[in-house]
C-alpha cells in the first residue's frame, strides 16, 4: 500500500500547467490512477492551455487536466473593466494600463495583467481551491486498499515561470489565496506552501528578439516583489490585497520553500527547452508527494530551520532562495518486453508467410485423396471415372426387329446419352461438392501450421497448375471423342447398310447373318461408348473450370491473408524501431536510462517462440478455421492477437518485470562507482550564486533524498556505495519508494538570498532599460521605495581589492612590459581594443583603477567569466590560485621580483602586494 502526503499541485500559466501535468502523469504512470489525497489544479489566461496533453506509458492513454482542474482567468475588455472599478485595480502601474488588452490568449508577458485577471477572477480562483482542498482532506473517508494517508498536513506546491505574465503576475495572489481559504481547514491540519520558480534564462536561450523583451526584466520585478514579501516586517502595519468581496491581510510570507531553477547548473550544463525543465519539477513535485515523502519533510524542515535561524543572512538580506536538482536512474522493462513481444510478432508472421522446402508435395497429396488426377492418358482417371462410368451400364446386345433396326438403335443411344446426362449431374454435383469441402478444409488444416499461409500459398499456385495441366487433357480428349463420334457413327451405319443387302442365301448360311449383326451390334457399343467417354471429359472440363474458380478464390482469400500479415508485421516492426530509436535518442540531462544497456541485446530466438503455441492460442478464441479467419477480420485484430500472444511469451516477461536492482547487480563495482558519481553529478541544482563581494563563513545545508525499490536490500545502500562518493558536507536519506524500475535522487541546496542567484543583476540591468514596470502592485512599490527596501545588502563594501586581484586572475588586467593595463568597454578606446593605462608601479596602477571607479564594470564582467566557465570549472580554477605560492608566481602577472620589495621606494608595493595575498589566502580560498 501506498503512504502518500495529501498534496495539492497548482500550476500557473503555461509552464506551470505542463509541470504539474508531468506530476499527473508520473502519478499514473506509477499506480495506475490519481490517489484520493492528490488534486491537481491549474489557473491561465490562455483557454487553449487545457488542450496541452501528454503521452502515458501505460499505452496510447493520453494524460491531460480535466474541466475541474483547470480555470481559464480570462478577462474581456479589460480597459471597461478597470474603468467601472477604478479603486478594486488601483495597483495597476500607470505605465502599464494601455497594455490591459483582451486577457483571452495570454497576459501578454506583462505581470500585472496576470494580476488583473487573477483580481477579476477571484471567486472561481478561491471555489476551486476551496473544492480541491476539501477532497483531498477527504482522502481518509475513500475506502481504498492502494494508498494510505501520510500524515494530517497538507502540501500546496506552487509552479510557475517568473519570466511570462501570467505564472509571474499570479504566483504572490494566489499564494496567499490558498492561506486565506487555508485557515478554514481543521486547525490540526497543517498547510505548507512550496514554491517551483523557473527563472528566465531558459526562455532566452530558446527565442531572441522583440518577444522576450519581458522575461529578464519580469524575473528581477518578480523576485523583488517577493524578496521583499519575505522580509517583510509583519508586525508593522500589513499589506492588504483588495478583492471584489474579500480583502486580505498579508501577515506572513507567502511562502514556506522557495525553489529557484535555472537553466544550468554549477558545470554549466544547460538546458534548452522549458518543457525538460517542467518536467524535471513536475517530477520533483511528484517525488515530494510519493513515498519519498517522509524523507523530503525532514529535508524542508531542516531548510526551514537554516531561513529560521538567519546564519546564512548576508548584512540584512534574508536567505530563503534554495536550489534543486534531480536525477533519475531509470530502467523500462516494459519497453524492453515490449521490443521483443514486437520482434517475436514479427518473427512468428515471417514463420507463417514463409514456405517449406518439403512443402512441394501437398498438391499431390490433395489430389491423389480428392480423386481428381487426370493426366496421361487413361493412366489417370480418377475424375472421369467418379463422375461416370467409361461405358452404358446396359450393353447393346442383340438385334430385336432387323426391318426396324435403325429405330431400335437410335432409341437406345438416345437413351444411352439421356440416362447418361442424369447419372453426371448427380455424381458432378456430389463430386464438386465434396472436392470443394475437401479444399476448403486441406487449406484450412495446412493454414493453421507454422509456415501455413506459404505452404497454402505455394500450395494452390501448384494445384491450379495440374488443374490447368488436367483441363487442356480433357479438352484435348474431348475433341478427340467429339471426331470419334463421327467416325464411329459412319462405321454403325455400314454395318447396317450390310446387314440389310444381305441376299437370301446370306440369311441362310447362318455365320453371315450371325457375324453382320454383331458388327452392328459391336458398332452401337463403340458409339454408346463414345457418348459416355464425351459426356465425361465434357463435364469434367466444367468441373476442372469451376475448380480453377474456387481455387481462385481461396487463393485470394490467402494473398489478402498474407497481405494483412505482411501489414501487421510492418507495423509491429515500426513499433520496435520507434522504441529502439525512442531509447536511443538523446536522454533527458537529468535521467540515466540503464534500459539503453540492453536494447542490443533484444533477440527473437527461433527456440524461444512456438508458431504452433501462437495458432492454438487464436484459435481457442475463434472458431475451427483460426488463421483462415484473418481474411474476414481487421487489421486491427490480428495485430491485437500477436499483442496479446507475444507480450506474455516468457522473455517479454522476463524484460518486463526484471527489477533494476537485479539489473544493478550484473554491473562490476567499479562499473556502479561511475553511475553513481554521473548521478551524482546530473542532480548538481539547477542553479549558482555569486554573493558579490560579500563572505558567507557558513557551508550550505545540502541534502540527498534517495529513492530506492527497498532501503534495506538496495545495491546503492549496500556497502555504502552511494554514501561512500558524497563530499564530508553532503548527507544522504535513503527511503523506500516501492517503485522496482527506478532510483531517485532529489537534492536539495540552501540557502542564498536572492540577489546572489546567478543573472540577477543581468536581470536589475534590463529593467532598468524596460519602458513597463515588472512590478505587480503600484502601491506596495511605493511602499518599497518610502522604505528604502533594496534586493542588495544595504552595506555597501569596498571591493576594488577583490576586483583587483580577481581582474589579473580572470585576465582582465595584464602588465604589458611597460605598464598596468585594465580592461574597460566603458572608459577604452575600441582602436586600442579597450585596454586603458594605469601606471607602471604597481601601487599607483591600483590608486588609478579605484579612481576611475571600475568596481562595478569589472563585477559585471568577472560574474560573466564565472558562469561562462561553470562553477566547478571556477571552483578548480580558485583552488590552483590559492594553493601555495601560484597567485604570487602565476597569476600576479607582477613586473618585479620579490626581492625588490626590500627596496624603500617599493614599500607601497610591498603593502598592496601583502594585501593581495592576503585576500587570496583568507577570502578567495574559503
């Protein structure tokens, strides 16, 4: 049974909804369906944002919000609303007013026309949150045997882009939106609120130009609103947010845990579509409701107590901005069983179509056990002979009347050929009849055999041959009887011509009389004989015609049989190629897939699968005729009979339900070593700091929640594999997740305050250059700007030492054998590819930089360097600068030797020269 934490997942705008939709998706990707203690809920400004779906692994099931999870905050005429209520939306900058358009698409990257159609929409906002609150708190009262409540509170995550309007200009309103309607909830039950925030970068490395114009500037206004919201001093006169019929009292942050993402972490590695990142969080906000759930409270608890206790505070600057990062060790059975239920489709189809090589002998044997084998001659006739005897059944054997003999002869070959007429048709009936079933069923049996449908194939094309074959013989013998007849009737007539011009004398001598009339009698017998023989080939030439038909229509029942078959397998091949490329494709940054380890080794063995097996199988649930159906059904059918027979076959299980633990242990330790440190390092926060000059003594609180199938028999746990590759200050929390075909690993880093959130001032620079304001309430900035509220420590410090040193580190200044030269964009000369002159001794070069006040220029410059080299690209740069006597040999970039610092006229040297030094042992190296 599942131990989940009741939680609720609000996205906002665009990104936020894609990030909670991954949420919804990896919950029903792992147990099925949403648990009771989950709810979902989304807020835009853009009606199509619910059409947004995404692909389920459990099949085609596609995975979107439903009516009650999503609100559409549109706004029409906007501008008549906000002149019929002036007062209600009195916090629209006024800069900012001629950008209310119609909210119907979007808020236009504008924050505060997110925050007017939040204010318009208030009620929808706050009934909707009311209801989804309400049945998760209900989750106890479900009867479910799948999934148990963690604990009474409750989680509200919050996920939104601070670059757009709307997720940037809703996010501090809701929030506090979910306090108010929070504080009817039972007062045993507490509400944390959680907050995912993707800061701009990704938005820009996506799309430059006039369209991204707000997404810096947004971010800064964004985060100076919220910055000063959770510094705010509640006990002081409160802010209040006016709504229609409600206003409330802002009386603490709005938030309990504020993630900061970016693009990019400490290595630089960098993301560049905002859909990977949405869902990287969607999976973190899974991963924080899953039964990893204990593990991550303990980890915000601890977090919450650093923001508490204030030892990560720079001057009077709160820390409360964390950093997050996730990987995820993934192995996918399913789609692994898959590939190969797929290929042993395709392999047993290839069976079935093919044909043997000892196959040659079924039209033989066919037509030696339906008796139809006419060729050479009377050697073979076992038609003919079926559908009537060679000869009448009664001979012509004495001559009645002499006088009347003609008459007595032409009624009996005119009853010898009527009775003739009545006995074929009877037997050409019952023959063909039987012939029919006979070839019907010996289809039907060698159909449903490995190799069938090209054994029945082969078959019929061999059949119509002998048909052919046997029908121009009885053609031939046909006009050969035809000509008989003929002669054998000139022969009759002579014979009787004599028999009636014998004299008297003749008739007397009885041996004439006797010998003519059975020349007669012999020549009825040929002609009686003749008619049989004709009638005979002359209906088997009918019978061999209407053959060759039904053998035609069998066939082509077996070429669309084979046709649907070849479809089928071409379909089932594309589905194992889709996979196959689907798993080889670039991974995701954040996720190891171990499955790609095995895909090669997907083979269909002829051993392995039984053609036989899969026959019975469809044929158990169809009638007698099995394959012989699959020329009347669908496509769609005989590819779900291969589906449902292959997918149980037992390696398509055994890929399916192999656990990655079982998958772990095959690898060498040195082989899990090297996994592991990638994990490692692809869950590095997605984000990095510059505090700017100022010194934090304190590590930051950096924690690892480890999501295993089983703590307690996990490869990772045992032998301290995992704990054994942290650094001293890293911990790791191990928690059982149930989930046997993936390791998960959350890491969390805190905390910083936000003005040292890496691109920050970048941010401050674009909006100060903006036309708009990217604040979301004109009078809360009046506010800040009366108190004198600032995203910087208020405690300005000296930092032209820092600079300094760090501008010969990161070769913005350099010793050009006569002089101290800067780098300068603002105060060089371009001819002189901005390099400015300082002075020779290097103390009067240090007094020039600091007069001509490059401090804040060279900060610019040197934050760029850092985050163009990753962090721990720098971090290993600062380590060689600091160790032992490097900065002095090689970095310095010094035009003397240390010896000359004993001279009197270098004392002024010497002193700055300390000072460096010393800034690099006991700073810079901390």
């Amino acid at each position: 049974m599942a131990k989940l934490k009741r939680s609720l997942f609000i996205g906002l705008g665009g990104t936020g909804l894609k990030s909670i939709l991954h949420t919804k998706k990896r919950f029903i990707d792992t147990y099925g369906e949403i648990p009771p203690m989950t709810a979902f809920l989304a807020f835009d400004t853009d009606g199509d944002s619910i059409n947004v779906s995404l692909d389920s692994h459990l099949g085609d099931k596609k995975i979107s919000l439903d009516n009650s999870e999503f609100v559409y905050i549109q706004v029409k005429g906007p501008q008549q609303v906000l002149k019929q209520q002036p007062e209600l939306f009195d916090f629209v900058p006024q800069v900012n007013r001629d950008l209310l358009v119609n909210l119907s698409d979007g808020a236009g990257q504008v924050r505060s026309n997110g925050r007017f159609a939040t204010h318009f929409n208030y009620g929808a906002i706050e009934n909707a949150i009311q209801s989804k609150l309400t049945s998760i708190l209900n989750a106890d009262s479900i009867a479910n045997e799948k999934f148990k409540v963690n604990g009474n509170d409750v989680e509200i995550n919050m996920m939104f882009s601070v670059a757009g309007g709307t997720g940037s200009g809703t996010f501090l309103d809701i929030a506090y939106i979910v306090k108010e309607v929070s504080k009817s909830i039972n007062a045993n039950v507490g509400v944390s609120t959680i907050a995912f925030a993707i800061l701009p970068d990704v938005f820009n490395a996506m799309m430059n130009g006039p369209a991204m114009a707000n997404v810096l500037p947004n971010g800064y206004g964004a985060f100076y609103d919220l910055d000063y919201l959770m510094h705010q001093n509640y006990d002081k006169k409160p802010l209040e947010i006016k709504y229609a019929n409600k206003t409330i009292q802002v009386e603490s942050p709005p938030f309990d845990l504020v993630f900061t993402i970016n693009n990019s972490d400490k290595n630089a590695n960098t993301y560049t579509k905002v859909n990977d990142l949405s869902e990287l969080i969607g999976l973190a906000m899974f991963t924080g409701a899953s039964e990893l759930s204990g593990g991550m409270s303990s980890s915000y608890d601890n977090v919450k107590t650093v923001i508490a206790g204030g030892s990560m505070k720079v001057a009077n600057k709160h820390s409360w901005a964390c950093g997050l990062g996730l990987s995820e060790l993934y192995y996918d059975g399913n789609k692994l069983g898959n590939i190969y239920a797929h290929k042993a489709s395709v392999s047993i189809i290839n069976n079935l179509i093919a044909a043997e090589t000892d196959s040659f002998n079924l039209d033989d044997i066919f037509i030696t056990d339906a008796k139809i084998r006419e060729n050479n001659g009377d050697e073979n006739n076992d038609l003919i002979d079926s559908l009537l005897s060679a000869n009448p059944k009664i001979q012509y054997s004495f001559i009645q009347d002499e006088k009347s003999v003609e008459n007595e002869i032409k009624a009996y070959l005119g009853n010898v050929s009527e009775s003739a007429k009545t006995d074929i048709e009877d037997n050409f009936n019952s023959k063909e009849t039987d012939v029919n079933k006979k070839l019907n069923d010996f289809v039907i049996e060698h159909i449903n055999k490995p190799y069938g449908v090209g054994n029945v194939e082969r078959f019929l094309n061999a059949l119509t041959k002998h048909v052919n074959l046997f029908l121009n013989e009885m053609k031939e013998e046909r006009d050969e009887k035809h000509n008989n007849d003929e002669l054998f009737r000139n022969q009759l007539n002579q014979t009787i011509s004599e028999l009636k011009d014998l004299g008297f004398m003749q008739r007397k001598l009885g041996s004439t009389l006797k010998n003519t009339k059975s020349d007669v009698i012999q020549s009825v017998n040929l002609v009686a004989g003749n008619i049989h023989e004709h009638i005979r080939r002359q209906y088997a030439i009918t019978f061999f015609n209407n053959l060759l038909l039904t053998i035609d229509k069998e066939y082509t029942k077996v070429k669309d049989i084979k046709y649907k078959l070849k479809k089928v397998a071409e379909d089932c091949e594309s589905q194992f190629i889709g996979l196959q490329n689907q798993i080889n494709e670039e991974p995701k940054k954040f996720v190891k897939e171990l499955h790609r380890d095995f895909v090669n080794t997907v083979v269909v063995l002829d051993e392995d699968i039984s053609v036989g097996d899969y026959i019975k199988s469809f044929s158990s649930h169809t009638n007698d005729k099995g394959i012989f159906n699959f020329a009347e059904i669908s496509d769609k059918l005989i590819k779900d009979s291969f589906w449902g027979f292959s997918k149980e076959l037992p390696k398509a299980l055994e890929f399916r339900n192999r656990k990655i633990d079982d998958v772990l242990s095959t690898y060498t330790p040195e082989k899990l070593n090297e996994m592991i440190k990638e994990l490692i390092t692809k869950s590095n926060p997605l984000w990095s700091y510059n505090y700017q000059g100022h010194v934090v003594s304190r590590q930051h609180h950096e924690a690892f929640i480890v999501g295993v199938p089983n703590s307690n028999n996990s490869v990772f746990v045992k032998d301290n594999l995992f704990v054994n590759l942290l650094e001293a200050n890293q911990k790791a929390d191990f928690n059982s997740t149930n989930m046997d075909d993936r390791i998960v690993i959350y890491r969390m880093e805190a905390t910083v305050p936000i003005y040292a959130v890496s691109n920050m001032p970048l941010y401050g620079e674009k909006s100060k250059i903006s036309n708009i304001s990217h604040h979301i309430d004109a009078n809360w900035l009046l506010r800040m700007q009366r108190e004198n509220f600032d995203i910087y420590p208020t405690k300005r410090e000296d930092h032209n030492l820092e600079y300094w040193v760090t501008g010969f580190i990161y070769d913005f200044i350099k010793f050009d054998g006569e002089k101290y030269m800067a780098y300068s964009e603002e105060q060089g000369d371009p001819i002189e590819d901005y390099w400015i002159e300082l002075g020779h001794y290097r103390d009067e070069a240090f007094d020039d930089f600091k007069r001509r006040k490059l401090q804040e220029e060279f900060k610019r410059m040197i934050d760029a360097k850092i985050n163009a080299l990753g962090e721990t690209e720098n971090q290993k740069l600062i380590k060689e600068v600091t160790t032992g006597t490097n900065y002095n040999e090689n970095f310095s970039k010094k035009n003397f030797d240390n010896n000359d610092l004993k001279d009197s006229k270098m004392i002024k040297v010497r002193e700055l020269f300390s000072d460096e030094i010393n800034f690099v042992k006991k700073v810079l190296a901390v």
